[in-house]
C-alpha cells in the first residue's frame, strides 16, 4: 500500500522550500537533486516508473535549477525549488550569463541550496542525481548510496574530465551513462557505468491531435527552445518557413515549451492569432503565428508536442532536448547557431557531435531553407539521416531499464540481486 505523502515545505519569495523543521519530515528512501529543466523532466519520469514498481517507495525532490514545475505536475514532493537565474542554467556556457547570473544572487541561492541540502541529510538513505558533475558536487557531505543520471557528457561531446571520472568512480555505486560509448568510457576508467538507452525518448506519448495538419503536404517541426529567448527563435523559424514555402508547398506547427510567446516580442511584422472557429479541425493548436501579409500560417500548440513528432517528415530546431528527441524519433533535424542564451555556435556544435548525421548544422536561416527544400525532396536522405539519430538516441524503454538498475543499487527490493558481482 502506498504510504502517505512526503510533506513539502514551504516556497518561499526566494524559491527555497522550507517550513517546518526538517526534525519532522519522515525518513526518505530516495532524495532526487537534479540541475535543469530537461534534467528534471527526466527525474520526474524514473519517479513516476519507480512509484509504480514500488509504491512504498518515499521519494522527495530538489530541483537545483528553476523552480521544479516538471516535480509537481508528476505529482512528487518538492523539498525544493530554485528561483530562475538569468541565463536559464547555462552560465557556464558564456562569460556576460554568468555575470548575470552573479548578479541576479547565485551565490546566494547556491548557500541556501547547500544549507537546504545539509539539514536533509539525516533524513535520506540514497541519493538519485540527474544532470551533469554539479549535483554531485553538492552532495558529497552525503554518506549514503548514490546513482548519477549523467545527462551532459558524452564522448561524443566532450568525455569526463579526469577529476569527474575520480570523483564517480569514489562516490557512486552507479552511473548511467547517456550512449554506450561512453559507459564504456567511463568503466576503462574504473567508474561502475552502463548505458540502457535515454529516459527522453520515453517521454514522447502522442494524444492524437490533428494540429490542423492536411494529408498529402509534408510538414516541418518548428522547435524554438524553452529559454527565455524562444520568442525570437520562433520569429527566425517562421522565416526559413516562409523561405521554404516560396519553393514549394509545406505547413508547419511550432512546438511551445510552456506559454504562447509575448506578441511584443514578435519582430518582422509576424502576429498571434486564436485558433478561431476551425478549432475542432485544428485539435491540440493553441493558436497561430500569422506572416504580416497573411500568407504563412504556423500552428503553435502547447501539448502537442509528440504528435507533431510523429507527423513530421523534419525538424527545424533550436532547442536542446527537443531536438535530441526528434532526432531519436527518426526526424532530420536542421538547425543553424543563434545569439541569445542556448543555441550559441558552442551549444550547436556540441550537438552536432552528439547527434551525428541526424543533424545538419547550417550557417543561417537562408542556408537552412535551402536545405529543408532539398531534403524534402530527398526520401533516402531523410531515413538515412533518421536512422543515424535512432543509433545514437538508443532504443525506447529506457525509464524500466533505468528504475530496474537504480532498485537494485539501493536495495529497493527484497530479492534485488547485487548490481555489480565483487571479484
């Protein structure tokens, strides 16, 4: 029977979650701290797979970086969540976001994470991290099991730093690595690690929306990040569209992270517009984004996400995960380097690596038209490109393998068998 809920503390103005003294939270099985928006979705889908397989399970989260939306909409306890740093979580990335971040308090934050995380202590038997080094960082006060989800490294990228695979292999009893290249990396350095796939492309469960999409004309997927600067990707995609569609015919729906986008910041004449009286023929669109002479129309939907996966023939993308998921899903994706806070020429590049032949990385929203033209008129492309990302995304059901691995790495289940064989 499933025990009672963990008791939340308190948000306060900062973010920090407190309340009542920590002496009166009970003991948690799993304490999960992880360190971004994508890191928490992750965190909060193994959650929902752990609770199922074992609903005795006392499991309480920290989300390091926002403030944990992905925690509650699962349904699990938030011990914690952060206020929002200027560059989104990507300070490392450029010198101006960390500054910004400087300024905006993260060294305060940081020490009340850190206080947050020294009063709990006594109240958790196992940590579950997600993200990159940095959650791992603020928890080696911790003396309990530990299983690291590493969600930013990859040998395809950039491998662990030597001072990273030390740390790992000293301090965790698991870490799952996000491709097999790497595990294997890891475990010629003496870190216990296994690749069983990604958690992200589990999480793409299609509703059956029709998103306005007619039979017979291929259809782009507009993938504009989920960063304080998605407005203005969206704006850059409407316009490789309305270069696309100058060639020949195609329609296209843009896939929001949280909200419709400020019409203030809609530049070149581009504006919103309500799905109107068609709506029951536009299921699961939130709205459209309109050319100033009316003759380019953009779907916009907020939940749609995963069948508008399903229905593309590609996507032109600038986001994160967003663009790793399309590409698992078999989708071309072709993207080109932005200012603004994520998809820099670093981050794209970075992808790039990852992601392979699966992503054309253009130098501008002109070559990228030329390209979508081009690749829509090339189904043997298209699949080979699709199955490169399929290789190097992994094979779905990866949330079961994961929870499977992290039940025994804590000793979850009576008859759990030890994770690695001693000798």
């Amino acid at each position: 029977m499933r025990s009672q809920p963990v008791t939340p503390w308190r948000r306060t103005a900062t973010g920090v979650e407190e309340g009542g003294p920590v002496s009166e939270l009970e003991m948690l099985d799993l304490l999960i701290v992880s360190n971004g928006h994508g890191e928490d979705a992750i965190a909060a889908h193994l959650a929902k797979v752990l609770l199922r397989r074992r609903p005795h399970v006392r499991v309480g989260a920290f989300a390091l970086v926002g403030p944990g939306h992905a925690y509650q909409r699962a349904g699990i306890p938030l011990l914690f969540g952060s206020r929002p740093m200027p560059s989104g979580g990507f300070g490392w990335q450029h010198p101006r976001g960390f500054l910004q971040d400087l300024a905006a308090g993260f060294l305060s934050l940081t020490a009340s994470q850190l206080d947050a995380l020294r009063r709990l202590r006594p109240k958790v038997r196992g940590l579950l991290l997600v993200g990159d080094i940095y959650p791992v960082l603020l928890t080696l006060s911790y003396r309990v099991p530990r299983v690291f989800v590493s969600t930013a490294r990859s040998d395809y990228i950039s491998p662990h730093l030597r001072i990273e695979t030390g740390l790992l292999a000293r301090s965790c009893q698991l870490v799952l690595a996000r491709d097999e290249l790497t595990a294997r990396s890891l475990v010629r350095r003496g870190v216990n690690a296994l690749s069983v796939g990604n958690v992200m492309m589990d999480m793409l469960k299609p509703r059956g929306f029709t998103l306005g999409l007619k039979p017979g004309e291929p259809v782009l997927a507009l993938l504009p990040g989920s960063r304080r600067d998605f407005a203005d990707n969206l704006v850059a995609l409407a316009e490789v569209v309305q270069a696309v569609k100058v060639e020949r015919p195609a329609q296209a729906v843009a896939a929001l992270a949280g909200s419709l986008p400020d019409p203030a910041r809609l530049s070149g004449n581009w504006r919103l517009e309500p799905v109107g009286c068609c709506a029951e023929q536009a299921e699961g669109l939130d709205g459209w984004l309109v050319s100033g002479a009316g003759d380019v129309r953009i779907g916009l939907t907020l939940n749609g996400f995963a069948d508008l996966l399903q229905r593309a023939d590609l996507a032109l993308g600038l986001a994160g995960t967003a663009n790793e998921q399309a590409a698992g899903l078999g989708k071309p994706v072709v993207s080109f380097p932005r200012p603004g806070v994520q998809y820099t020429r670093r981050f794209a590049e970075r992808q790039k690596r990852l992601l392979g032949d699966a992503l054309l990385l253009t130098g501008g929203p002109g070559e990228a038209a030329r390209r979508v033209v081009r690749l829509l008129d090339a189904p043997e492309e298209r699949l080979r490109r699709g199955e490169a990302g399929r290789s190097r995304m992994g094979r779905p059901g990866a949330a079961e393998r994961m929870v499977a691995l992290i039940e025994r790495a804590f000793g979850l289940c009576a008859d759990c068998p030890p994770l690695f064989q001693q000798g």
